[in-house]
C-alpha cells in the first residue's frame, strides 16, 4: 500500500515538474504565461493601491486581489521545491531568491506597515520571459554584458573610489571658500554633497556658490562631471567588445576545426600544434590524434 501511494506520489511529483519547469510542452508554457498574467496584474494591484482615489474606493477588492495572487505564488514557490530533485538548488538561485522576495511583502504586512507596496519587486520575475519564449539570442546578450560587468568590476571600483576622494577633497575646499557666503555650504558633508550632485551633473540648485571662486570651481566640476559619466561606460563597453571578440574567435576557431586552451581560453588554429602559442599549456586532442606523439 506506502509503495502504492509512493509511486502515485512519484508520478504527480514528475507530472508537476514538467508542468513547471517545462517551457516546450503546452502545460509548461500556459503556466508560465499565466503566472507572468499574474505578476503583471500584481504590479498594477499595487500600483492602484498607491492612488489615493481609486484606493478610497476599490481598497477591499484590491487586498483581495493581492492575497489571492500571493497564496498562489506562495504555492506555486512550494511546488518547485517539492518537485526539484535538488531543492537547495533552487532555494538559493537568483528565480528561487526573486520568487521567495516577491511573496514575503504581503506577509510581513502583517507585523510592520505598509510592506505590501514591496510587492512590486515581482517586476524581476518577468525575466522568466526570455526563458518561456525561448529568446537565447537576448539571454546571450545579457550573459555577454553580465561577463563584461565582471571584467570591469575591478577598474570601476579604483574609478569610484577615486571619484569618492575628489568629492571629499573639492567639498572639503568649497566649505572653507563658502562658508562665509550664507550659499549653503553649511558643513563639509553637505559640501559633499554638493560635489557629488555637480560632478553628476545632476543639479538640484538647493545649493549654490556665491562667491566668485566657488561658482569658478562649480564650473570646473560641471566640465569634468562630463568627462567622469564617460569614463565607466567606456570600460564596460571595452570589456563587453572584447568578450564579444573572444566568442566570435571561438566559434571561428571550433569551425575551422581549432581548439581552445582550457587555460586562456585563446583559440588554436594549428592543428599538429601541441602546445597554447599564448601560455603554453598543452592543447586538448583533436579526435583521433595522441597529443603524446607515440603510436
């Protein structure tokens, strides 16, 4: 009879899986268009909850709304666990992060005010489009940006940091120069501010130099606020061309039957070649050929 019961249990466990985790078979993909359907109407429950009119009015049928669709993500997140052979794997991927995310705001409403608004993180769980409509060609796209971040990672924190040092010691000097001007520059954190708002070129004119060599430095920073917005987006695009080169070489190289050092990913060429010409790490065997050179 318990082997009996296993095995229905087994059978709906697999039947479940395919349902939610399959995006080639009709059940996987009209679940998963009626679970976006549902993040979509989520965000707009919230949404409308923010409009003091409509609120006023609907706010019944809108928390109603916004439980029904919570117990059913509540479900549908219980349901890839169980139905998972590994569920820590799930548990502690960016979807399982995202779907655990997107379903607590409305039941920490009930110990702190107003978290439910928090629901519109659900926003992230529409990624889960590119998987469902099978669109590889944006999901490489994003996987090439995402390694050139990486790449860039190092130089854009020295960048930041440094910017952080100029914003320190510019504030720290508008202060000294302004601070006899009743402009606003109040202390040296506030003149950092300032620095930071300027250097940004965003401007929100709350503060402002009076003095005519504190305006002189304004203008020094307008000028080189430029210069700084550029230079991040010029190391991520250089990372994310070479990435893009580096593909395109090994998918040249694979085609003209080369091979890729698994040390420094260069492509090889040569077939009788035995060794990286870049690292000297020796190549892996083509089929058929003994990198040992002995019959």
């Amino acid at each position: 009879m318990r082997e009996k019961i296993k095995s229905r249990y087994e059978i709906w466990k697999q039947k479940t899986h395919i349902i939610i985790y399959g995006v080639n078979t009709p059940a996987g993909r009209l679940f998963d268009i009626c679970i976006l359907i549902l993040i979509i109407l989520s965000i707009f429950v919230v949404m409308f909850e923010s409009i003091e009119e409509i609120d006023s009015k609907y706010h019944n049928l809108l928390m109603i709304l916004e439980w029904v669709i919570t117990i059913i993500f509540t479900i549908e997140y219980i349901l890839r666990i169980i139905t998972v052979k590994k569920s820590w794997n799930y548990i502690f991927s960016f979807y399982g992060i995202i779907d655990l995310i997107s379903i607590l705001p409305m039941y920490l409403s009930f110990f702190f005010i107003n978290t439910h608004v928090l629901a519109t993180i659900r926003s992230l769980r529409l990624l889960r489009v590119f998987r469902i409509l099978q669109l590889m060609r944006f999901i490489g796209e994003a996987s090439q940006l995402r390694e050139a971040l990486t790449a860039s990672r190092t130089k854009i924190v020295v960048f930041l940091y440094t910017v952080l040092i100029i914003s320190v010691v510019i504030g720290s000097l508008m202060f000294i120069i302004e601070q006899d001007h009743n402009s606003g520059f109040t202390s040296i954190p506030r003149s950092i501010y300032w620095t930071i708002v300027t250097l940004t070129t965003v401007g929100y004119g709350d503060i402002a130099p009076q003095s005519e060599l504190g305006q002189l430095i304004a203008v020094l920073i307008m000028i080189l606020g430029y210069g700084i917005i550029a230079v991040p987006t010029g190391i991520v695009t250089v990372e994310y061309a070479k990435s893009k080169r580096e593909r395109e070489e090994h998918e040249k190289a694979l085609k003209a039957g080369g091979r890729i050092c698994t040390q420094c990913q260069t492509p090889n060429y040569i077939p009788q070649a035995r060794y990286c010409y870049h690292c000297g790490k020796e190549l892996p065997a083509l089929p058929g050929q003994d990198n040992g050179g002995e019959d």
